[in-house]
C-alpha cells in the first residue's frame, strides 16, 4: 500500500504538523508500508493527478488542513483519502457551528459567543465587552473560532484582562469565541474509525501546571498526562460515549480527537479535532498506547480502510 | 530553550511563499560555487589526509596566520599563536563565557544586544544590564553611569559585550572617537571587552575602523568570523585573547570538541590562498547595499509612520513602530499575510523593545524586500486597527527566547 503523507502547509500550525507528518511516516514504515511525506505547495495538483495507486493522508493542521478546503481538493482530484469529507469537515471546524449540532443530540460545551472583530469596531468595543461580562461569569476563554494547539487562546479572570485578550485572539482569526472557562478535569477522548463501526479509546486526562497553552501542551515536562484517565468506570464510560456520539453525529471519519472538560460530573465539548496531533507529545498517540495497540498497526488500518472505501 | 508559540509561527517563515526578512542568512548564491567546489575538490584529493583528520585544539596553524592577515585590515597586529580557532565565533562566545562567569555575574551588553550571545549569557545564568545606544554606538557617559551604578550596588561586572561594527540588530557603528573612550571607562572599573565583529569588513562607503583590540591588546577579547565575509556553513571563527585567557580557551575547547573541523578550516585557508577574497567582500558589500536602499526606499514609501536607522553595513534596519504596538503579539498576524521579523523583545534580557523589530535584508532580492515591507504596512495597518478598537495591544511578558532558527531565511 501506497501513502502520501501531507503535512506542514502555511497554518500557525506548521511546525506541529511537520511533527505529526513525521510521526506517522515512521509508525507507516515500521509497518513495511511504503509511505512518503510532503508539504502542500503549488505542484501538489500535479502530484495528486500524477498518483495511480494509494491513499493521501492530510494531516495538515489549521486552516485549509482541518477546515475541508485541502479535503474539497482531494474530492475534486477523486483521490482515496484518510480522515473527514469536506462538508464535514467544514461543519466540525466552525466551533460554534459544531457547538450548536453537538447541543441537539444534548452533548454539552461551554455556554459562549462567537463575534467578529468588525463587530467590535462598528458598535463600540468597550460596550460589547460589557455586555459579555455582565452576561458571564468569569473566568472566561477568549479563543479565535477557528484553530487548533490553543493558539490565540487566553484564560481571562477579570474585565480588565478583556481587552488584550481580544486582541491577542484577533491576531490569529477574524472571529473571537468568548465562552465560561470550565473548571474540571481535563479529558481527550480518541475515536477511530467511521459510523457504526467507529470506536472510542480510553479517555486521556491532562493535568497542566498552569495554563494548557502552545507551550504545555509542546513541552515535555509542563504537563502531566493519564493515559488511562484517572476516572471511574461510569464517567470514563461516559466521556467515550459522549465523544462517540459527536462523532457520529459530526459524521467524522476514520479517526478524531474530542476534548472535554468534566464539570459537576457532566462532560462538556470543547474542541474537536479532525486531524489530531501525532507529535510524540499528543494526546492520541497515547490513547493508542493506552488501547494496547500498536501506532503503526492502528495508522496502517486506518490508511487500508480509506483506501478501500475509494474516492 | 524551549518550544515557544512565537518559534513555532517562524516555522512558516521558511516557506517560499512568506517573504522572510527575519532570518541572518548571508546571500550564498553571491559565491562563486563552480569555483569553490573545485577548490573543494583538489582540498580532498591533495590534502584529505590531513583536512579528514584530527587538528590542533587551537586550530590550524596556516589558518591562523592568514586570520592574522585579515584581522590587519581592521588595524589589529596579533600573531598567529593569539589566534584561538572556534566553530563558529558562536563557540568563542560560549568559551569565554563558560571560563569568565559564575551564575549571577553581571554582563554589561548594548541595548539592545545580538539575541545569540544573550542565549548564551542566560545559559551561564549570568545577568545582563543593557546600556543605551544612540547612532554613534555605545555612549560613553550612559556606560559609565551603567558601570558606576553597578559598583556601589556591589555587582560583579565580568565584562563589556559589545557589538562595535554594524550591530545586529541596531546597524549602528560606533564612532572612532568614542572607541578609545569605551576602553578608557572599562579600564577604570577594571572590566574587559568582549568585542564580537562579525561585520567590520561588511561596511558600504567607507574603510574599516580600527578594532577596538587594535586600540587595547589586554582589555579586549576579540571575536572574528568568516560566516559573513565568506560562508557560514563551514562554522570557523576565531578569538584572541590575553595569553593566560588563550591558554584556558584552548583547554576548554578541546574539552567540548576535541578540535575544530579540519576539513572546514583548510577549505577556508585554501578559500583565502587561492581566491580573490577581497573581492568577493567587496562583491557582497555591493549586493547588500543594494538590497538596504531597496529597504530604506520601501520603509519610506509604505512605513512613513515608523522610524528606523539607515545602516552603512551589515546586515539589519532596527525599526520602531508607532506607540501602542507590539511586534511580538502581531508576528501571528504577519505569517498570515506572509512576511516575518523578529520582533524587539529578543534582543532584551529584560523584557524592552516591544514596540521595535529587525528586518533584515542580507537573504531576499530587493524585489522581495519590497514585496516584503509592502506587506508588513498591510500587516502593521490592521493590527493598528485592533489595538485602536480594544485601547491596547495583545502583547504580555514572556520568558522565553522568541528568535527563528539559524537556518530561517
């Protein structure tokens, strides 16, 4: 079996994602599976056209990687490939959009708001941050809608932090989710595989001294990891349900990660990631490691079935 | 050092699309390469035993009388046995430091300084106090307050570092009359100078200065390279030094590396031997300073709200943004819009210049340069417009080293 890998491309998340790309290009080849590794740049149609066998398998984070615009090209090229189709995939990045989908099926996330820097601007900056701290409670997480390894993301504890942090989010994306900061434990839950056949791995808990920002979560030592998460058997069942569910619901494909944070007992969505970190400190390597299989194994699996189920 | 969000945002900067003017790369593909790699070539077939061997810990003895000869262009008249070969200046800084300073010393460093040796002095937990610059370099009297004040506070003042030749990141020189003055006021307080001069044969209209070793053979370690003038992918620069600090130099050196390349310092005496070197300087000085006018040209047409130096050679224009800017939280900002720089708080150990950043125009065309500063307008434009909506600027205080990898362009 063939598999190019596509990772690095132009998101502010280029240099994790180089990181994943390698990571599974070597998990790919202890297999015995003859996979490559390339960036996304201007000869990447010619190389799709040019492929006769085999699967791609994006792994580009961020924007145009996890927001369906590289998996719309895959489509177009009619290209077998791992991971989400596009119009799910653009479902699962919008965070609000993918709040209100989850909401119907009563998944909880965070009570928030999503508004866009131009909206600051035409009505008065100080009088929406107002509104917002009158409506919440702090703490808050300011956050850029879109966008993945908790870039532009500030945990704000007053209404005078408000400000900075809008504009530390605005320099990422151009619009802002402000939701209650959760208070709990920390989970991430992997899923592999598609529809019914798709299967939740045990729960990883995440522990940061201090905020769970770029540098925890890069840094070998800033954060401590439980993989199994130190839950009991109820709420692990739970938090792999729940991240089973918006799976499915999502209609997601072949693999993601849904991130939660447990409150009073009750799971919350915060994040959904459709091309989950493979860096050797992500979390869902070490759900694999946790399920007792193998990455390789698991990596190879995942590439055969997106090639069996064809363009 | 570890893995900030600010370093990983420089990651894209090393793709062709982003116009990089935060990199120090010299522009390799001014050398004459065929020639080169045929001199290369003869290297390993006339002289592989010796260039694929083992070297002196102090470095290659025809190597360091041919440094003798290219430090005489900035006035500097040491022999051949005062020459310490390193890899890379960038491990002469390490030495010295490693030798010089217990945790908490204090360094004296420009304001701001060349962000590699302040990695380094935070390596060896020493402290660095900045002193000012202003267009003349260093200012005697400000140095002087610096040091004074230091003395009655009790500290220990190792030594002066100071970048005297086109200084990265400020481009500023500093004058021939205020050199003998800097030495004079360490002198008294009985601090040495460390004197890094990677640039002094890169200047665009004039001679070299007299170093300020020239001035002061036993106040001054002096820190030479050929990463600039010539190529840095071969890593040889070199020290000199009193001789009680050569002879501590060469142990610790051979301690951390045995020897230096062999291989890459015969390619460079071969290089000086054989090649018409001074001209190739000449050639390079030719080329960046087209590249600074085509900067200077496009700050004045698209930045006039900005202030920065016009430097007379080396490699960076030091920029100030308008108030209320930071250049660090606005780098996520400029990578979306493809363009980088470093911005100013690198070059502090104490958290300044939030409102500054270095672009460098040693890498791209002048064409990209353009391209390049057209693009940051654009970049600073919009953020102006944030920071007007919100009353502030997104930047807080970081520990960490925000500078690109030596191989950014």
């Amino acid at each position: 079996m063939d598999v190019l890998i596509l990772a690095g491309g132009m998101s502010h998340e280029r240099d994790v994602s180089v990181r994943s790309g390698r990571r599974v290009l070597e998990a790919l080849r202890g297999r015995g599976v003859n996979a490559s590794v390339r960036d996304v740049d201007a000869s990447l149609v010619p190389t799709l056209r040019a492929l006769k066998s085999g699967v791609v398998w994006p792994l580009l984070h961020g924007a145009s990687g996890e927001d369906g615009s590289l998996q719309a090209l895959l489509e177009l090229t009619g290209t077998p490939f791992v991971g989400t189709s596009s119009s799910r995939a653009r479902v699962a990045w919008g965070k609000s959009v993918a709040k209100e989908v989850l909401g119907r099926i009563s998944i909880s996330s965070a009570d928030s708001v999503s508004l866009p820097q131009t909206l600051f601007r035409d009505v008065g900056a100080e009088q929406v941050l107002d509104l917002i701290s009158e409506r919440f409670s702090f703490p808050l997480v300011v956050k850029p809608a879109s966008g993945g390894s908790a870039l532009g993301v500030s945990l704000v504890t007053e209404r005078s932090e408000l400000s900075r942090a809008m504009v530390h989010c605005f320099a990422y994306c151009d619009v802002a989710m402000i939701e209650r900061a959760l208070l709990g434990t920390e989970v991430a839950v992997s899923v592999v595989g598609s529809g019914d056949a798709a299967k939740a791995l045990p729960a990883v808990e995440i522990l940061s001294n201090g905020p769970y920002d770029y540098d925890a979560r890069y840094n070998a030592g800033r954060v401590e990891y439980f993989a199994p998460a130190r839950l009991d058997a109820e709420s692990m069942g739970a938090v792999m349900s729940v991240a089973l569910e918006a799976h499915r619901e999502l209609q997601l494909r072949d693999y993601s990660r849904i991130d939660m944070i447990i409150e009073a007992g009750v799971p919350h969505v915060i994040d959904i990631n459709i091309a989950p970190g493979m860096t050797e400190t992500s979390l869902f390597p070490q759900a694999v490691r946790a399920s007792g299989e193998d990455l390789g194994a698991l990596c190879e699996r995942i590439a055969a079935e997106a090639l069996h189920r064809g363009a | 050092m570890r893995a900030s969000e600010i370093r990983a945002l420089f990651s894209v900067a090393s793709r062709p699309e982003v116009v990089s003017l935060a990199g120090g790369m010299p522009f390799i593909g001014g050398l004459p390469l065929e020639e080169i790699g045929e001199m290369m070539r003869r290297l390993i077939v006339e002289r592989g035993e010796t260039a694929l061997q083992y070297g002196s810990g102090q470095g290659h003895e025809e190597l360091r009388e041919q440094i003798v000869e290219v430090m005489a262009l900035e006035g500097i008249s040491a022999h051949p046995d005062d020459v310490v070969v390193t890899t890379g200046s960038q491990q002469a800084l390490d030495l010295v430091t490693n030798i010089f300073i217990n945790p908490g010393d204090v360094v004296v460093a420009e304001a701001p300084s060349y962000v590699g040796a302040l990695g380094v002095f935070r390596a060896h937990e020493a402290d660095v106090v900045h002193t000012p610059m202003d267009a003349d370099g260093l200012i005697p009297d400000k140095l002087e307050e610096t040091l004074a004040r230091l003395q009655a506070e009790g500290r220990r003042v190792k030594f002066l570092y100071t970048v005297p030749n086109y200084h990265n990141p400020g481009g500023v020189t500093l004058s021939l009359e205020r050199r003998p003055q800097v030495l004079e006021i360490c002198a008294g307080y009985g601090v040495l100078v460390l004197e890094d001069n990677p640039y002094g044969l890169l200047g665009f209209d004039r001679e070299p200065l007299p170093a300020m070793h020239s001035m002061s053979e036993d106040g001054v370690i002096y820190l030479g390279s050929f990463s600039k003038t010539f190529a840095p992918g071969f890593r040889v620069g070199w020290a000199v030094a009193p001789h009680a600090v050569r002879e501590k130099l060469v142990l610790a050196a051979e301690a951390a590396i045995l020897c230096p390349s062999n291989a890459s310092q015969l390619a460079i005496s071969t290089y000086l031997a054989h090649s018409d070197w001074k001209g190739q300087i000449k050639k390079f000085r030719e080329q960046y300073r087209e590249r600074r006018d085509a900067m200077i040209r496009a700050l004045e047409e698209y930045m006039p709200y900005a202030s920065w130096n016009v430097p007379d050679g080396g490699f960076y224009v030091w920029v100030k943004l308008p108030d209320g800017l930071d250049a660090k939280s606005m780098l996520p900002r400029a990578v979306t819009g493809r363009v980088a720089y470093v911005p100013g708080t690198a070059f502090f150990y104490d958290g300044q210049g939030s409102n500054f950043m270095r672009l460098s125009y040693c890498y791209p065309t002048p064409e990209k340069i353009r391209e390049g500063v057209r693009r940051l307008a654009g970049v600073i434009d919009d953020e102006l417009e944030t920071v007007n909506i919100f009353g502030t600027n997104g930047g807080s205080p970081s520990g960490q080293v925000d500078f690109p990898s030596p191989d950014i362009a």
